[in-house]
C-alpha cells in the first residue's frame, strides 16, 4: 500500500499535459489573461502557494501579494519577478475553498508590472502602458481541480491491491492523466492491463505502475506531479476485449515503441493463458 502521511504537510500539484494550441486565453484590455485549460494547481496552504509561485520562475522574488474578498470568495494576487536570461512577470490569481488555494488565471509578461484592484476586478498595467482588466466574475474553479483536491485524502488507494478492476481514485487518477487521450471512456472500475520495458511486452501491473507515481511524488518536496510516463493508451471494443482475457484497457507504459493493438491483445492473451 502506497504510503502517503506526508500529505498533511505538502501541497497537491497536478500538472497535466495540454498542447499549446488547447490554451484559450481570454483578452481583457491589452494584457491576456489565461483563464482556461491552465495546469491543475491546487495548493494545501499560503506557505505552499507562494512556494509554487516562486518556482515557476528562476532567481525569483515575490514582488506583490494580496489577499482579498469579493462577493464571499476568497482571493489572491501573486506577482513574481524572475530571471532567465531576460526580466520575467508573471502574475497568478488564485481562489481560496475549503482551505486550499487553486490556479484560476495567470500572465507572463516581460516588462514590470502593477498591480490595482477595484470593487469589481483586478487591473494589471505595464510599464509600456498596456492594461489587462479580469473581472471577479472571469475566476472559477474546475472541475479537475476539486477532482485533484479530493485525491489527497484517498492518495492510500492507488495500486493497493492487485486487481486489475481500477477502484474510484485509480480511475480518476488515470482519468485525469490521460484526459486528452481517453475520449468519453471512463476508467472508474474498469479491469485495465499494465505493460512496460523497453519494448513494451513485459508484463507489469497496477501496483508496480502506481508505486513509480509515487515516487515522482514522494521524493519531491513541493508535492505531487501526475505527469507523463510515455503512457500509450489502448481501449478495446468488444471484440478486442474479450480476446485480450475480458481486459477493457491497456497502457503500455516507459516503451520505446508504439505496438500495434493486435499485438497487445496478443500479449495479453498469452498471458491469460499462463495464469
């Protein structure tokens, strides 16, 4: 069982892969806002959430920080100067519920920035005299991060047993890494397969797969990362389903090659055969 009691003191951070063409940056003024598909954050505390700030950015420096209330939501404003190479700014906005803080909007800019907040939304101005206004209303929460959020306090149920049926937190773990790739297929209580190796045919299973999550996240300080392991996603249709031994998925995970459906089911199969 993954053991997981340093949660109490860490943050949860869960940044998942989305192309740069998926980032739809909402223009207030002259200054864009990103507002959607931002990266998960959801942080446990303020020590962690300006820990994170920080380290977005090299040689960095918390240059202006404000909490605030508007319309009975809890709100904060982080600026960060850092370096590389060239001055950097980046400002995040994030929202307080239940004791966490979560990533709701962020700029990147390369100039010195201020900061103003009026009744009704937060003005960002630069010193070549461009303006970004993002109204309070703009500011949610998603619902991967609520998702993220209630994954610290079932962090315990990933790879527990070796059952192949995934339980609530592995499919939701796994629903939210390979969100890009899964389609509508849900992986809550689905009996999924692990292969892995260089080649990809080595026969591994959900314990050993949610350990290596694990360790991303249990030797690192600031928290939990679910990122990419090469992950290659199969989802079978019936048919392919019940060759490959009744499995609903596979993922083929650190392969240096892409196999061939026909190949995992065959793989598959021959393994159901040995059992």
């Amino acid at each position: 069982m993954i053991k997981m009691n340093f949660l109490k003191h860490i943050l949860l951070l869960l940044l998942l892969s989305i192309g740069v063409n998926s980032y739809a940056q909402v223009l207030y003024g002259l200054i864009r806002w990103k507002t959607d598909h931002l990266e998960t954050v959801v942080l446990e505390d303020k020590e962690h959430r300006d820990a994170w700030a920080k380290g977005q950015l090299p040689f960095s420096l918390i240059m202006y920080s404000k909490d605030f209330s508007a319309n009975g939501i809890n709100i904060n404003v982080t600026n960060v100067m850092g370096c590389s190479g060239i001055a950097c700014y980046n400002t995040y906005i994030f929202i307080e519920e239940k004791g966490m803080w979560y990533l709701a909007a962020k700029t990147e800019l390369s100039e010195f920035t201020t900061i103003d907040i009026s009744d009704n939304k937060i003005i960002i101005k630069s010193d070549s005299g461009n303006v970004g206004e993002l109204p309070f209303e703009a500011l949610k929460i998603s619902d991967e991060s609520r998702m993220c959020a209630n994954l610290i306090e079932h962090m315990d149920e990933l790879g527990k047993d070796e059952s192949p049926i995934l339980n609530e937190t592995e499919g939701t773990y796994l629903n939210l890494l390979l969100r890009e790739r899964r389609g509508e297929f849900d992986f809550i209580g689905k009996k999924v397969a692990f292969l892995t190796g260089s080649s990809g045919t080595t026969k591994s299973d959900k314990t050993d797969y949610f350990k290596l999550e694990n360790d991303k996240f249990s030797t690192n300080e600031e928290g939990l990362y679910i990122s990419n392991n090469g992950e290659n996603l199969y989802i079978f249709n019936a048919t392919q389903k019940e060759e490959s031994g009744g499995y609903d998925a596979a993922i083929v995970y650190w392969s240096k090659f892409i196999l061939p459906v026909e190949k995992v089911i065959k793989i598959l199969k021959k393994n159901s055969k040995h059992k």
